[in-house]
C-alpha cells in the first residue's frame, strides 16, 4: 500500500499554486463521498516516484492529512508538456465519510 502526507493549504489560486511548484511541492485536491472538496500539497518527487509505478493509479493509496489517514484513489494528473514534473493532481476519496470538518 502506498502511502503520502499531505498538508492542507489555505491559499487557492494560480499564483499560490506556482510558489507551492517552486518550493518542491504539488498542489492537490480530495473530494469525493459526500464531503467538501479540500486543497492539500504533497511532495512532488516522492509522488513523481510513485506515479511510475502501475500500483499508483490501481490501488488504493493513504493519504495522511493532519495524522489522519484518508483512503483515496487517483482520479486525475496533469503534468508538465515536456519536463518530468507534475502540475496537479485530483484524489477521490473512497471510505470513512466523516474525514473533514
């Protein structure tokens, strides 16, 4: 099983975004299963690991968002037009309907 921590971030918007990409991080979003969705970063080069390997995109992956640990799938990645990076990445979550409040 997989496993990624994220940090949720408050700040939205293209400019947020570019400044999370610079420092080494990539901008996320978790929705799914009847709750909000919620802006998170993760690591970009543990992710870009990840993501090379088929099990990334068939298994269920943990995502540990403030210690608690959220089953989701990946449901979308847009990534850079010719460099080795990724620019965003949606997650759906899967189980335990009450995860944010």
């Amino acid at each position: 099983m997989l496993t990624i921590k994220a940090n949720i971030r408050k700040d939205q918007g293209k400019s947020s975004s570019r400044r999370l990409r610079i420092s080494g991080k990539l901008p996320a979003i978790v929705y799914g299963n009847n709750t909000k969705p919620v802006s998170v970063s993760i690591a970009h080069d543990a992710t870009w690991n990840m993501q090379e390997k088929k099990e990334f995109y068939a298994e269920v992956i943990t995502l540990i968002i403030d210690e608690k640990k959220h089953s989701v799938k990946v449901q979308a990645i847009q990534r850079h037009p010719f460099r080795r990076k990724l620019i965003h990445i949606d997650f759906l979550h899967i189980k335990s309907p009450t995860i944010f409040s």
